[in-house]
C-alpha cells in the first residue's frame, strides 16, 4: 500500500518496522537478524500528521513518518495508545546516546547466542521502543533479548502487520 493511503490508518503508538537495504550496512543488519527489519520506531500522531519517535545516532528525535524512503511494516501498539503517545514524547526529550556496541552485541547474540552483559546506559533504535513501551506498561514476552533486534521488537508484537508501506 502506498504511504498516501496508508497515513489515515496509522495510529499512536503503532511499532514502524523499517526494511531497508541499500547499503552494505543495512544488508548486514538484515543477514545478522535474519530479518528484513533494519530499524524501528513508533508512530504518534500530531495534528493530521503521521509522525515517528525514534532513535536516530544524533539522539532523539521526532521526524514525519512520510521521511521514511523505504518499505516499512506498521504493528498495532501492544498497549493503551494514550499511554504510549505520552511516554513517546516524554523519551523523545531525554538525552539518550545511541549506543553503537549494542548493535556489535546484538550480532553477538544473534550469531553466536552469547547474552550481553546489563546494557550500559545507551540504546539503539529497539531497545529505545521497548523501554517507552515498557513506561507505558508493556510486558515483553518471555526471553525477550536485554538489548533487542528491530527483529526481536516485531517478533514480541505477537502478530502480523497491519500495514504494508511502499514510499
């Protein structure tokens, strides 16, 4: 579905999953993960726009959903919409360093299974969506990965997506 169609039906908290490879570091991400997902976000809704919070390598931050230049599936939010909307805004303001060990770590146990030690305070783009789900009262599935893949994210939403995006 074309995103112009699919803006109307994207709601509040809604998990974006990006598939994107058109470069060798997005191939990789998905060989690693053995998943087509590369990057997660989650959508809000501001005015009539579509909107995603993210983890991008300069921090937090909010961008237009339609910025998105690559496919990307769309999960229905695990919990209350409101309360994840909140929680999205309130993460978007924090200071939060993207965390590029984190994604050695996720190939390290993703390849090899060796669980990583505690997280050390920054994130990558996953773990990022699982800890506002979490403030807003998520439950991860048992065995969820201490520092999730954007693969492990759409696997612990239980379902398929309810979108299919083509820029």
């Amino acid at each position: 579905m074309k995103y112009e169609q699919a803006k109307h039906q994207i709601g509040d908290g809604d998990l974006v999953a990006l598939k994107r490879a058109d470069t060798w570091f997005w191939r990789l991400v998905s060989w690693v993960t053995n998943s087509p997902y590369t990057h997660t976000a989650i959508a809000v809704r501001i005015g009539t726009g579509a909107f995603v919070v993210e983890l991008h390598w300069s921090g937090p931050r909010i961008v237009p959903l339609l910025s998105y230049r690559h496919p990307f599936d769309v999960f229905r939010c695990p919990v209350s919409q409101e309360t994840v909307r909140g929680a999205a805004f309130e993460f978007a303001a924090k200071r939060i360093r993207y965390d590029w060990l984190d994604l050695f770590r996720i190939g390290l146990f993703n390849l090899f299974r060796l669980k990583p030690s505690a997280d050390e305070g920054g994130l990558v783009c996953s773990s990022f969506n699982a800890r506002i789900y979490r403030h807003a009262g998520w439950q991860p599935p048992p065995k969820f990965p201490r520092i999730p893949s954007p693969a492990a994210m759409v696997r612990a939403m239980k379902s398929k997506p309810i979108l299919e995006v083509i820029p």
